[in-house]
C-alpha cells in the first residue's frame, strides 16, 4: 500500500486528529503486498531529527497511517540508509 520511504503521520484510533499528543511521524521502511500492515520508523519526540527506533520498523495497522511530509526527503533517505 505504501512505498518504502513514504513519510506517514500514525494516527491511533483514539486520536481526535493529527495535533493529538499521541501522533507520531517517520516513514515507511515496507509495506508487504495484500498485507494491512506495514513497518514504520518513529521519530523520537524527545531527541530531534533522531529515530525512536534504529534497529527495525514497528508493525503498524495501515488503516491508521497517512501520507504527512515532516523532513526533508533527503534526511529520511540518510537516515534509512544509516540504520539499514
């Protein structure tokens, strides 16, 4: 459903919208064919312009990503070659 690199916004259920606290941001690392899943790369909210998770994506349900810019495509692209 998603190309790898596509940055996402994850929008849990109970999220009210995309200002919500618990949105997070990153991109998609794969996204399997006929699956309703895909595996996602956080943000951390702590520390800027660093991963929350380095060593693997995060199963995440399709149904709750959206397409949502938040770097430049350039960075993500190094910085999802950096933690390959």
């Amino acid at each position: 459903m998603f190309e790898p690199l596509t940055q996402i916004a994850y929008i849990p259920d109970h999220a009210d919208g995309i200002d919500h606290p618990d949105v997070e941001f990153g991109f998609v690392t794969e996204s399997p064919p006929n699956s309703e899943y895909s595996f996602c790369r956080y943000w951390s909210k702590f520390e800027k312009d660093e991963l929350r998770t380095k060593s693997c994506g995060e199963s995440t349900p399709n149904r709750c990503l959206t397409v949502y810019r938040s770097y430049d495509p350039a960075f993500v692209k190094k910085t999802y070659e950096k933690y390959k």
